[in-house]
C-alpha cells in the first residue's frame, strides 16, 4: 500500500431517490438496502416502479460499475456493486458511489468491505442517535491507494477467489433445500390426499384444536426471547440475525414461556412461514400461540404440516381480517376450527425424524457460511492492503476450515 485516498477525490458521492415513487408489479427494479448484503445484490422483496414514475432528471438510473452503500439503520455501511445484471435498476433510497476513470470499480467495491474503510464508516455512522452515513462523511472516507495496474490485479484475485468461497456454501446450502423439498414433498402428500383436496373420496380431516392444545405458561426470568422466522425456524433470537421477523409484533411485551418441541405459530407472520417447532427454550410475545400435541402427536411433523399449509395459501382462507403483509391468525379459536389432514402418528413420527436430522447438517452450514464470511472480509482487508502481493497468491487454500 502506498498511502490512502479519500473516497470524493476518485468518485462522485449522491443520493439516490429522496422519495419511495409509485410502486408497481413490472418495470423498473428498485435496489434498497434490504437487496445489499456484504458486496451481493439479492432479490428478497424486490420493488419495481415503472419507469414514467422515476425522478430520472434527480436520480439517474444505476450504471455498471457504480456502488450503493447503506446509508442508515442497522446495515449501515454495507455496500454492493452494480453489475451488468443489475445496470438499469433505480437506486434505492441510500448512497450511490460513481467511480472516476482513476479507480477500477471493482477495486473500489472491495475496499468499501475492508475491514478498516467499514470500521471508518462506522464510526462517522455513530455520531448519530441512530446509524446514519451521509454523502459528505463518505466522501471523506479513507481508501488504501494502488497503481491501477495492480487494483485489476486485487480485483482479478479476489473475484476468482471469493467466488471459489460462495460456490463452497451455495453448495451446502442447495443440499439442504434439496432434503426440505424432500420432507415437504412427503408432507403434502398427504394434503393432497385428504378432504381439503378430494372433498368426497381423500381421508378424512379433523380441525387444529384436536390435534393441538394451546398453552399458557408464566415467563421465567432472565429467559431469551423466542421469534418464529419464517423460514419455519423457531428458536431465541440472539441465535440468528434480526431479519426474517416482524418487528412491531416481535417487540411487544414478552408474555408466554415456551419450552424446547412446542408448536409455536405467528398470529400475523404465520401467513408468511412464521410457523413452527421451537428449538430453544425462551419467553415470546402473546401474539403467538403456544402449543403442544395432543394424543401423541409429533411437534416436528405438526410445524411443519402447518407452515406449508400456511404458504400454500389454504390457512388464511379462514382469516377473520387481513392487513397489510398480514393475515389475521390470532382468534385461537377460529384458528382451532380449521380442518387439516389426518395423519398417523407413526407417519408423524418418521417424518418427524427426518426434520430431526437435518438440523445437526443446518446448523454446521450455516457456521460453516459465518466462518466463510469472516474469511471473506479478511481475504478482502489483506488484498487490498497490499498485506500480501495478488500476484504470488496463486494457490493459496482460502476454503480451508470453511467445510462443514
């Protein structure tokens, strides 16, 4: 490394949009901060707005080579590139970096994720009641400075390198997507087979009361806070990240204690997959409902039967009201009048088992992405800090210990 640079002498720092447009279901896709993670463009939630309700004379549309970052909130800071996928989009409501002809693009997204340009944003973020960056405070962040023949070199290195990392987790993660496809695809079948699908010749049903009862139990002190995510994972919160949960209802008082098997179900997430068994013990907001299995029946199976039947759509038909994102679960007892499949418990029970042997091989995944993300900001920091010349690094095993 041969010095530092400031952000504003080798790009251009602006906005992008300064209010939400009118949204619609086609046209132009709007990148938000909850699209950026860690230098990826994700299409979780994705907006669009047609392009006749975009501000284009104030916020142009994005071009390759050009760099968000998160300007506010709990993300602050993180960035991602624009590649030629993404070149047309709007910007989001966040920062938008245009690099000069003086830096490679490439190499300037990977020094917004070094550890020593982020620590930096950080600390100008902080100054606020809450995390907010704005454009002066990033222009005026520091950058390691390099020959532009070497920032291809880093940028050549760590996207060969980093992409070796990604395949490695993608590819843990697809077989466990490949297994849950397995266990839901048995579990359907049996919907398939019941009344709610052949109303004169499928097995017969009974509603939700009889196979569950619902509890109530004091809060133990001191106990974490469980959340139902709705990728269908129940446990406290502190084990996971702060996203895939509704705050507003997550953060009312906590109100119930919830043991370690219980049948746990979102009264207004739970149309969106917040519906589970809890890993953990904890304490959770009334919102939930609490539940345990009557006559023998297996939590794991009941979970999951009810969050496909929620994300099939077939729950919310008996939904008294909806709102926005919402439907309305919270009547227990409408909720306990719904009539689902009839299954044996020693089917429950199978099924059950397969659910219980795929968490060990979640769990090391997912340590196996947090290790591998970890090792992507350190490979990130020391490359583009000269620690080490790019070019005598060929060979070097990045993914080792990242194996689950």
């Amino acid at each position: 490394m041969t010095g530092l640079v400031r952000i504003k002498r080798v790009a251009q720092v602006r906005y992008g949009l300064g209010q939400p447009p009118k949204l619609s279901g086609d046209g132009v896709p709007i990148i938000r901060a909850t699209n950026v993670s860690q230098g990826r463009i994700s299409t979780k939630n994705l907006i669009r707005a047609r392009l006749s309700d975009l501000p284009l004379d104030r916020a142009p549309l994005l071009r390759e080579g050009e760099i968000l970052v998160v300007r506010s909130g709990a993300l602050t800071g993180d960035s991602a590139r624009i590649s030629t996928k993404w070149s047309g989009s709007a910007p989001g409501y966040d920062l938008r970096v245009t690099p000069d002809a003086s830096i490679e693009s490439r190499y300037l997204a990977y020094c917004l994720l070094s550890r020593p340009v982020i620590d930096q944003m950080k600390l100008a973020s902080s100054r606020a009641a809450q995390p907010h960056l704005n454009a002066d405070e990033l222009g005026n962040t520091k950058i390691p400075v390099q020959r532009l023949e070497k920032q291809h070199q880093i940028a050549d290195y760590l996207d060969a390198e980093l992409t070796k990392l990604d395949d490695l987790v993608n590819k843990k993660r697809h077989l466990v997507r490949l297994l849950n496809e397995r266990i839901d695809s048995r579990v359907l079948q049996h919907v398939s087979k019941s009344e709610i699908v052949q109303p004169e010749a499928g097995t017969p049903t009974l509603p939700i009361r009889r196979l569950l009862a619902k509890v109530t139990r004091p809060t133990v002190a001191g106990s974490g806070v469980i959340t139902a995510y709705r990728d269908g994972q129940v446990t406290e919160r502190g084990a996971r990240r702060a996203e895939g949960y509704t705050m507003s209802a997550s953060s009312e008082p906590a109100g119930q204690q919830v043991h370690v098997g219980d049948v746990v179900v979102h009264g207004l997430d739970g149309f969106a997959g917040a519906i589970g068994t809890s890993e953990a013990n904890g304490s959770c907001s009334p919102v939930y409902h609490v539940c345990t299995p009557r006559g023998g029946g297996d939590s794991r199976f009941i979970g999951r039967l009810l969050r496909l039947l929620a994300l099939q759509g077939y729950l919310g038909n008996f939904a008294t009201s909806t709102r926005e994102r919402a439907v309305d679960f919270r009547n227990w007892d409408l909720f306990g009048r719904i009539p689902v499949p009839m299954v044996p418990n020693s089917e429950q029970y199978e099924i059950g088992e397969w659910i219980t042997q795929l968490l060990p091989l979640r769990t090391a995944i997912e340590r196996s992405a947090a290790l591998t993300a970890e090792r992507r900001h350190a490979l990130i920091t020391v490359a583009v800090t000269g620690q080490f010349d790019v070019s005598t690094a060929s060979g070097r095993n990045v993914t080792e210990g990242v194996t689950a």
